[in-house]
C-alpha cells in the first residue's frame, strides 16, 4: 500500500474515532443535562402529568437520576394511543421493529462476517477496512468466503420480511381497535365523509341525503362547500381585529397596574413622612384599593397615555386613534357584515364539496369506499375522519381536471427541485471523502498535508452536519407542493410530505453521496482506463460506508441526546415567555399548550437511517451496531416525549397510516442491498467466471423472492390498513344501538 493510500485509510479511521468522541461527548452533555434539568423544568420535561384532562395524563416518573430510564422502559408502550393516538404509538412501534432487527443484524454479522473478511486475510488494508467487504473484495484468494455473505444476506432478508409481515398483522388489528374504542367513535370526524368533485345535481342538503340513503343508520347531518370568500375574508378580518383589541386592552391595563403601583409607592413614602413627623400616626402602610370600574380605569390611564394607533400605511400615516375603542367598533362592524353574509350563504355559488355526517362510523365507511357516480372524476375522491381544523379549505373548490394538472405540476416540480439539489448533495459527498480526493486528484495534494485531527473534523463532522442543515430546509418546499396539489386536509398533505421527502433523502442523502464519494475514490483508476468506469466505480462504492457510519453516529448519538434534552425548545420557551407573553392568548398558548411532532418529517429520516443500515449492513458490518445504538437511543428518547411531554392533536391524527408508508419503505434499503451486491458479484466475472455467475444469480433469486414479498404484503393490507365493513359487520348491532346527540357527541 502507498503512503498515500496509507495516509487516507489512517484519515477514514480518524475520521470515524473524531465523529464517535464528539457525539459521545455531545450526547453525554445532553444527558447530563437533561438529568438535572428536569428536576427543575416540569413544565418542559412532564407536562402531560398535570396540563391535559385528567383521563389523559400520564403517570409521574420517578425524580431520580436513573430511576426514570427503567420506570420508562417497563411502561406499556400502548398507554401512548390513549394518550397522543394510534400515529404516536405506531411511530414508536416502528422503532422498536428496528431495534430488534438491527440488534439481530449486529449480532449475527459480528459473529460471521467480521471473521469472515479479517480473519487469516492478508490484503495489506488497515483500520476499518480489515472488518469490511473492502479486506477481501478485490481478492481472489478469498473469493470461497462470499458464501458466507451470501448465506446472511438470505438468512436476514427472510428475518426482515418475517418481522415487517409480523408488524403489518399488528397495524391492522391495531388500527381496527382505535377506529371502534368508545372514544373514538365519539368524535364527530369518526363519521364524517369528505366528498369532492360533486356533480351540480346534487348540490342541495336533499339530494345528498337521498344519495345517501342506502348506507346503515342513515344520515346526521349535510354540509355543502358554497362560495363564502367574502364571508372568509371578513372572519380573517375579525380575528385580526381581535387579536389587535386583546394586545391594546392588554397594554392598557398594563399601564393600569403600573399606575396603581406608583400611587402606592407614593403613598407608602407619604406615611412613612407622617410617622416620622408624628410616631402615633394610624396611617395604614397599603394604599385601599377601590372597586374595578371604567372610571378608576380612566382615572389611572388618561386619555392622552392610553394606546394609540394610526390607520394608515402600517400604522405610520393617517389619523392616530385610541386603539381600544377603534378595534372595538371595527369588531362591531365586522360582526353585523358576518351575520348580513352568513344569513345569505345558501344562496351562494356551490363549489364541488360536500361533508356527510352519518349516524353510524360503519356507514361512513361503506360511503366512502362506494362507486358513487357514472361520470369520470366524478365523487372519486372521498376523505374519512374530515375535521374542520384539518381541512385546507383553500383548495376545495377545484374542479377535478385542475386537482389533475396542479397534481402534475406539483410532481415535476418536485422531481425538477429533486435535480437540481444534487450539486450541493454532491459537494457535501466529496468533502466526506476529502483524504480520498486529495490521494487521487494531483493539484488537491496539499489537503493531505493536513494533520489528521482536523481532517477526521472536516471529514467526520462537517459533512453529516452541513447535509442535516440542507435538508432542514427543504420540508418547507414540499410542504408547499404538497399543498398545491389541492390535498384538502393537512393530515394527508403531511402523509404527502412524507412520500416526496423519503425520495428526497434516499437520492440526495444515499445514492448521489454513495455515487459521489465512490467516484472520488475510483477517479485515478477512471482516468487511468475510463473503459473500467463502471468496473472501478462499482468495487469502490464499499468504500463510501465512512460517511455514512459518521451520519448514523451523529443522528443516533447527538440526535438523540438533543431530542431528550430538548435545549432548544427550553431556550425558546423562555424567549417566547419574556418577548411574546404579553396577552392572554399568547401566555395561555406558551404556558399550556404543548408541543406535537410533525410525522410528515420525522419518519423520512427515521427510514432513511434504516435504509442506510440494511444497505451496507453486509458490505460494512459495523454500521449495524451504529444503527442498534441510534434506534436504541431514539426509541428511550420518543417513547419518554410521547408519554410525557408531547400532545398530538386529534383533527390531524390518520390513524397510523404514516406505518405503513414506513414499512414500504425499508424494503427500499433491502432492494439497495441486494442489487449492489449482485452488481459486484458479477463485476468479479472476469477472475472468476462460474462462482460469480452462480452468487449473482442467487442474489436476483433473492431480489425477485423480495419484490415478490413487498407485492404480497402490499396487495394484501391495502385494503384492511383502513376499517372496511367487513371487518365490523358483526358489531353493527352494538353501534345501533349507539344514541347519538344533535350535536355529534355520545350522550
């Protein structure tokens, strides 16, 4: 081995040792941090043991320094559906699955493979590679011990297509329990349809109940979307205006106390005089306060220091007015246009929607699931569990044709957006191999003049943190995508944001950093003979693991510790409690609302390190332990914020229908697995024709068992993943006998 070669393999070790020490280091900071911060901070750390209704909180943890983690542990992890819902328990659900699968991966391929491919090899490579696929890849000597990454690779596909199976059957039965408990079908959104695309025909209360006549139990009630922008236009007014009289009257009387405090100050001065000019003064030392009322209000604040405003140009032209009573009479005003507008709107423009409440959640569902209407397009969409708050009302009244073409346009902009960030993905992938490039590329030499700490810093801890920041921003894009897609409710447009942001991190944050760090490692070959391109790309592409090991370390480690610790959300609860407390509504939504985690994001990067993991999980054993630890540690800290601290709200909850996206999507990291390695299986035709042919083969063999597997499994809970009639038949007469109120509400 050259010195050169030397020096890189010595940095790809550094690298690996720097990125390890530092997120050790950050995630024992963060512990520590959390251990002695949450004796402090309940209303960070515990919240739901005292903020939500009584039937919804959770049970105290011990105080203790350790007490906690085992108390933790031992708590039923399905306490979390009645507590945040079926999308928080199947999220940890999901890492528990990988828990289990990447502990059985450590095990097993610490056991075979990393004997395998260092034991009694003598290839000249150092460090990490000695215990990869890299030790004996390039050598024929050792070309009989990929048997036994064959026999793994069989041996653990078949463990992860046992266990996803196992956790669909889980889901269903999971799923099909939340949607029938009491509390749920209790929920007026449990029984109503959204129904888009709706012919003029029926565009009348009448008609829908007609059309609805056959399903169980009948119809509640009917709601039809009509034209109402100006009726819109005029409640957004309104709550602007209310948020502004609430800021005014609370300076007010801000003004007020702040007054009042300065009279008695006053007054304690003026009898603390008097008794020391006549000791036997009776004087009271508290200045009596009088009976709340607008005089006294009046008499604290005068007119002329009261709030005031201009109505002009944001608020620096125009006449300056006494805040209060102008938002007061503005309210007043907007009120009687509301009532003028409300009064009309059945006579306005129908726009397509209609929501349907039945009496009965299982003929919701049979609604939902018809054939409803002769023409193309018509009523084919149809959304269950419809909640006002989840509902984008900004895109319901789109005819079916334009949901069709914006669909499109949002789709090409997405793969055109998905184009276009490869340039910085790619910079990120060469940085990570920067020893690599300086070894291969003459006029980089001098970077490997660099002393090996701060090249294993640039290396090991610059690129996963510049890739984390690049991706922090782009859910702001796809959710804006996903939205002009016309997706009428905010849950499936976080489902969407999902699909688009899982395809985001496996091409930019996998494939372009794998492509990229392998074509720096391979270039001197490429230049050398640009016919072996794919040859020498192909055999270099192990080699890339460094990064990725570096990017599960610092997720798993820092990520996770930063999620426990929370220091961010800490920092910001005091900043908005100091700056942004300063009316009743913001103090109320600082002091007792809580936070929620946004699945539509925090899945992706979940399936992404799973992806990684089942990728390399033969060619790089260590990466299984990496991935063990980080789902470990990201397993504790989301099951201790989903039991104490975080509060999904329910007019976003899907059901758990984020599950089986995830599950869908770890069999992307096997397809990745299995493909590469038949790829190299077949690169080393040329050396050894027959053995390579017959492991090639095996590996479609195993590819086409695979494809097959996901199809199964796809085909056969598609349909079960959302409640069908079929499956509650028999509890039809429990639900009739159901008394519901007018309001929608289980008496």
């Amino acid at each position: 081995m050259s010195a050169s070669a030397d020096k890189a393999a010595s940095s790809t070790d550094t690298s690996f040792v720097t990125a390890l020490v530092v997120n050790a280091a950050l995630l024992a900071v963060e512990v520590g941090a959390f251990i002695i911060l949450k004796q402090r901070l309940e209303r960070i750390y515990y919240p739901r043991t005292f903020l939500p209704p009584p039937e919804k909180r959770s049970n105290e943890l011990p105080k203790g320094v350790f007490g906690w983690l085992p108390a933790l542990l031992r708590a039923p992890t399905a306490d979390i559906i009645q507590k945040n819902g079926l999308d928080a328990y199947m999220f940890i659900r999901f890492l528990r699955l990988l828990v289990i699968i990447f502990f059985v991966f450590m095990v097993s391929t610490a056991a075979v493979l990393m004997p395998v491919d260092n034991v009694g090899v003598s290839t000249g490579n150092k460090g990490l590679k000695t215990i990869s696929w890299e030790n004996i890849g390039d050598d024929d000597r050792y070309s009989a011990r990929f048997a036994a990454h064959i026999i793994l690779a069989y041996i653990l596909s078949f463990f992860v297509l046992y266990m996803l199976r196992r956790e669909m059957n889980h889901f269903v039965r999971a799923r099909h329990q939340f949607l029938l408990s009491e509390a749920h079908q209790c929920l007026p959104q449990s029984r109503t349809v959204l129904i888009t695309a709706v012919p003029d025909e029926l565009a009348s209360e009448q008609a829908m109940r007609t059309f609805a006549s056959f399903i169980p139990g009948g119809v509640d009630r009917v709601w039809l979307y009509r034209d109402t922008r100006a009726l819109n236009k005029l409640f957004e007014e309104r709550q602007k205006a209310c948020k502004k009289l609430e800021g005014a009257e609370s300076k007010l009387l801000r003004l007020a106390v702040k007054a009042w405090h300065k009279r008695q100050t006053q007054h304690q001065k003026l009898v603390k005089k008097d008794k020391k000019s006549d000791p036997e003064s009776m004087h009271s030392d508290n200045l009596e306060m009088p009976p709340p009322s607008v005089d006294l209000l009046n008499e604290l604040v005068p007119a002329n220091k009261r709030p005031h405003h201009r109505t002009g140009f944001l608020g620096l032209l125009g006449k300056k007015v006494d805040s209060v009573e102008y938002w007061k009479f503005d309210i007043d005003r907007l009120n009687k246009e509301i009532d003028i507008l409300r009064a009309d709107s059945h006579t306005k423009e129908f726009k397509g929607s209609a929501f349907v409440r039945c009496n009965l959640q299982m003929g919701a569902h049979i609604l939902a699931q018809c054939v409803s209407h002769h023409e193309p397009l018509k009523m084919t969409e149809k959304w269950m569990e419809a909640h006002p708050k989840d509902i984008v009302w900004a895109n319901l009244d789109d005819g079916p044709v334009e949901v069709k073409v914006r669909k499109t346009i949002s789709w090409v902009a997405t793969i055109a957006l998905i184009i276009f960030w490869a340039v910085p993905v790619a910079f990120v992938g060469a940085v990570s191999n920067i020893s690599g490039l300086c070894t291969n590329v003459s006029w980089l030499a001098w970077i490997c003049t660099i002393p090996s700490v701060p090249l294993g810093i640039i290396e090991g801890i610059l690129p996963p943190v510049l890739l984390a920041l690049l991706f922090a921003l782009l859910p702001k894009f796809l959710r804006f995508l996903a939205w002009y897609s016309c997706l009428p409710r905010y849950s499936i447009i976080s489902t969407n944001v999902y699909k688009r942001y899982f395809m985001f991190l496996v091409i930019h944050g996998f494939i372009i950093v794998t492509l990229s760090s392998g074509i720096v490692n391979a270039i001197q070959d490429i230049v050398a003979d640009p016919t072996s391109a794919v040859s020498a790309l192909a055999t270099k592409l192990p080699g890339a693991s460094i990064f990725f090991l570096t990017y599960i370390i610092t997720q798993g480690l820092a990520g996770a510790g930063g999620a426990l610790a929370q220091l961010v959300p800490i920092v910001m609860y005091f900043i908005k409690k100091r700056l942004l407390g300063s009316t009743p509504r913001q103090t109320y939504g600082i002091m007792f609302l809580m936070p929620s985690a946004d699945f539509g994001t925090l899945m992706p990067r979940m399936s992404l390190i799973a992806t990684i993991g089942f990728s390399y999980s033969i060619l790089t054993p260590l990466i299984n332990a990496a991935a063990f630890v980080s789902f470990l540690l990201f397993f504790i800290a989301y099951k201790f914020l989903f039991m104490q601290v975080y509060d999904q709200p329910e007019e976003v909850e899907s059901g758990g229908l984020y599950f089986p996206m995830a599950i869908s999507n770890l069999f992307v990291g096997l397809y990745i697995e299995q493909v590469v390695l038949a790829i190299l299986f077949f690169l080393k035709i040329g050396t050894s024709k027959i053995s390579s042919i017959i492991e090639g083969v095996l590996m479609i063999i195993l590819i086409i068992v695979t494809i097959m597997t996901h199809s199964t499994i796809r085909n056969a809970y598609a349909r079960t993943s959302c409640l069908y009639f079929g499956a509650i038949s028999g509890l039809t007469r429990a639900f009739s006998d159901h008394e519901l109120s007018a309001d929608g509400h289980c008496d």
